[in-house]
C-alpha cells in the first residue's frame, strides 16, 4: 500500500524565517543545538536568533558579512565573524523552555526584508507566549514604522537595537548608501530611534556603534554625549573585517584607540565626564583625557569590575550582563577586545598597558 508524502509548506522547503532562524554558534552551544566550548569557561546566558531568507538581507552595507553582494550563498555567510547555524523555529524555542533558568537576555535580530517585520511579530509572539525572558529587538528601520514599533512592544518585546553603526552622517553614506545595492536612510534610521525612545522609553532603546569605518574619536565622543542627553543606550562594536566583503582589507582600529573609546564611553555614561575634559588633535582623534588619576584607578581596579571593556549588550531582568556576545569584535586566537565577563586581574594589567595611560592623561 502506498501512502502520500506529507505536503511541506514552502517555508520548510526552503527553510526561511519564521519557520527556520539562525543561531549565534555560541548560543548553540548553550542551548546544546551544536558542540563547543568557550576558551575561558563563563556564564553565558544572552541568546541570539538570526533572521533567514534564500535571498537574504537586502541591504548591502560596506562592511557586513551578510551584504546582499557579498560572494556566496546566505546561508553560508558569516555575521560579525561569527558562524550562525541554522534551525528550525519550533526546535529553538523549546531549548529556550527547557534552559529557561540559565538564560539572561534573549534577541531576535532582523535584517532588511519584506517579510521580516511580519516574521519578526510571529516568532516574538511564540517566545514570549512561553518564555520569561526579557526579549530585545535589532530592528531593520526600512521594515518599520511607528505604528510597527507599538505592535512589537505589545508582542512582548521589552527593548529596541538599532545597527547605526556608522556615527555621522557622511561614514553612512559612504558606508551604507553610496554603495551597489545601497538605499539605506540616515534619516529613517532616526526616524525608527525616535519613535522607539518614544515608544518603549528611558534606557529602552540602544544605538550599535561600530569603532573603525572611518569616524573620528571626536565623532564618536559627540555621539555619546547626544545618546546619554536623550537617555538612550550606546553600544560599542569593533569593526573587524569579513573577508571578501569591500571591507575585507580594511584595518581595524589599533587596541590603544579601541581601549581608549570604551574607557571614554564609560567616564561620559558613569562619571559625568564633560566634553571640556577631552582633547583632540587635528585630525580628530583624542590626544589627552583630563580627569583625576583616582577616577582611572577606580576604573581599572576592583571598583568597576573592569565594565567599561565588557561587552556592551542589553542588561538581564535585574540590571546584570544579559547579552555578551563572544567573539563579535576579535578572533577565538585573539586577546579580548571586550570581555564576555569580568576581566581578572591579569586582564587589567594588560588593558592598562594597551590603554598606554602615560601618553593619555599623563
């Protein structure tokens, strides 16, 4: 007797969102989706579910794993250098049930697609039907609009990311517009942080900055000071090079001029550094700090815990670390650029050599 094959909706086939995302390759690993381990054993609870589509993400960003011309099929390319495995929706949420208790932050990152809004509301809806874990959003402004924001926010959804990047206006032309298959918006993609400070309020709404696509340090200390202003949240990334994408060849920033951002970012956001305390030379980068030697102590001791190189990520329910993200800014082989936990001792010895103080505030 033959029996008829099970008819596959079209998603299965193809394995698109919602029916199918992609996991970051170490929130497989804690959700033992994939085999691994971390080079230093660490908590890690901040899961990141990726979007997928056969045609991928429509925008074609200089400097993305996931431009729409980068060479070679979607679902083989990287995101922030990180491999991002596929599986299906239904699979992952139960693993988010199962390991509720060890999770801290859970996020769905969008990229520019027709369907992505409405596949974005379908899995938001699944995962907080089920799990209690905060969920942020990393929005695709070209997908949305006011009334799309609210609809996410009632959802489930308790906070709004938006991939910025680029901190003036002129690197995200050059970056993000003026590019094969560019037409992303400077100004849409403040429209959508408007709304969301709008919309979800206070410390709800986090701007990426990515440090090395061709701002200066005064660039990017103006936009900290605007952000902190209008109580919304600046997240540092270190641009690190995807091969084969028009950046592949494109230097990332020095670790003294990364260590020197973070550290900035945090006296700005903690200590109510003012902009009279930072000096630049001509060409924008920063020159000296004038702050007391005992504020950079207490920074790079016990004090702060070595917070101001962790990674920027959205916080747990009770204010913790809830998204750290290994691996986004530097190679497994690599020292730290931002730390997925505490940095120890040793950490901060060398953070303060790599900071090289002496030239900075002495």
């Amino acid at each position: 007797m033959e029996y008829p094959l099970p008819t596959l909706s079209a998603n299965e086939e193809k394995k698109i969102s919602p029916d199918y995302v992609r996991l970051s390759a170490a929130s497989a690993m804690v959700l033992r989706m994939q085999s691994g381990r971390f080079s230093r054993e660490f908590d890690f609870g901040g899961i990141n579910l990726l979007l997928n589509y056969d045609d991928g993400c429509l925008s074609d960003c200089a400097y993305c794993g996931l431009a729409r011309t980068r060479p070679g099929d979607y679902e083989e390319k990287s995101f922030i250098r990180v491999d991002w495995p596929l599986f299906e929706t239904d699979e992952v949420i139960e693993r988010l049930v199962r390991y509720e208790d060890k999770m801290t932050r859970l996020c769905i990152s969008m990229v520019t697609h027709g369907s992505a809004y409405r596949d974005t509301c379908e899995i938001t809806e699944k995962i907080c039907q089920r799990v209690k874990t905060p969920l942020s959003l990393l929005v695709a402004p070209p997908t949305l609009n006011r009334e799309r924001l609210q609809h996410l926010k009632d959802l489930g959804a308790d906070m709004i990311g938006v991939g910025l990047d680029a901190v003036t206006e002129e690197v995200f032309f050059d970056r993000r517009t003026n590019v094969p298959k560019g037409g992303l918006k400077w100004q849409n993609y403040w429209d959508i942080i408007n709304y969301s400070r709008e919309i979800y309020g206070p410390w709800k709404v986090n701007i990426h900055c990515v440090v090395g696509l061709g701002e200066t340090d005064r660039d990017l200390c103006d936009m900290f000071y605007q952000l902190k202003e209008r109580q919304i949240l600046a997240y540092l990334f270190c641009f690190n090079p995807e091969p084969d994408s028009r950046m592949g060849n494109h230097p990332k920033s020095s670790i003294k001029r990364w260590r020197r951002i973070q550290l900035v970012k945090h006296l700005v956001e903690n200590y109510d550094l003012p902009p009279s305390a930072l000096e630049f030379d001509e060409e924008g980068a920063l020159s000296r700090l004038n702050t007391p030697s005992s504020v950079i102590n207490r920074v790079l001791r016990t004090l702060d815990k070595g917070m101001p190189f962790m990674t920027d990520g959205c916080p747990g329910e009770n204010g913790e670390p809830g998204c750290t993200r290994p691996y986004g800014s530097y190679r497994p082989s690599e020292s730290y650029r931002d730390f997925p936990f505490e940095p120890e001792m040793d950490d901060l010895q060398l953070i303060r050599r790599e900071l090289m103080l002496e030239e900075l505030v002495g």
